[in-house]
C-alpha cells in the first residue's frame, strides 16, 4: 500500500478545483505516512474518513481508483 502522502499527491493533481470542505483534509493527510499516524489531535484514520466524506465532487475513473485505495486503507 502507498503512504497517505502520496495518495494525497495524486489527488491533487487529478482534482483540479477540490471541494473547499474536502480542502482541509487533503492537506492534513499531505502530511500523513499511514492511516495509524496523528496529525494535530486527529488520527489518519479519522482524516481519511472525512476526506471521503467531502470529496462527493472527485469524480471519474482515477477518483474511483484513489477513493477506493483510501477506502481499503481504513478498513
């Protein structure tokens, strides 16, 4: 599995205007190596699933490949 950070990379270059909710979570795990690390008082876990949660917008075929990467990552 990739680190989060680089999962994060990819997203920003697909996701041209990020949802400005999903904005703050794309940052934070642009800072994460795995789903167990902390950023600030907040889990990876946690931020990976708020990330999903606003990222409706993030359509398309490599959206549906990234979402379900991060999906299998908090499992």
């Amino acid at each position: 599995m990739r680190p989060v950070r680089e999962i994060a990379s990819e997203i920003r270059k697909e996701w041209e205007n990020v949802n400005f909710a999903a904005k703050p979570y794309l940052a934070a795990m642009l800072e994460l190596e795995t789903v167990k690390d902390r950023y600030g008082l907040d889990t990876g876990h946690s931020i990976v699933l708020h990330f999903l949660c606003n990222a409706s917008s993030f359509r398309g075929e490599a959206a549906r490949r990234i979402k379900k990467e991060l999906k299998d990552l908090v499992k």
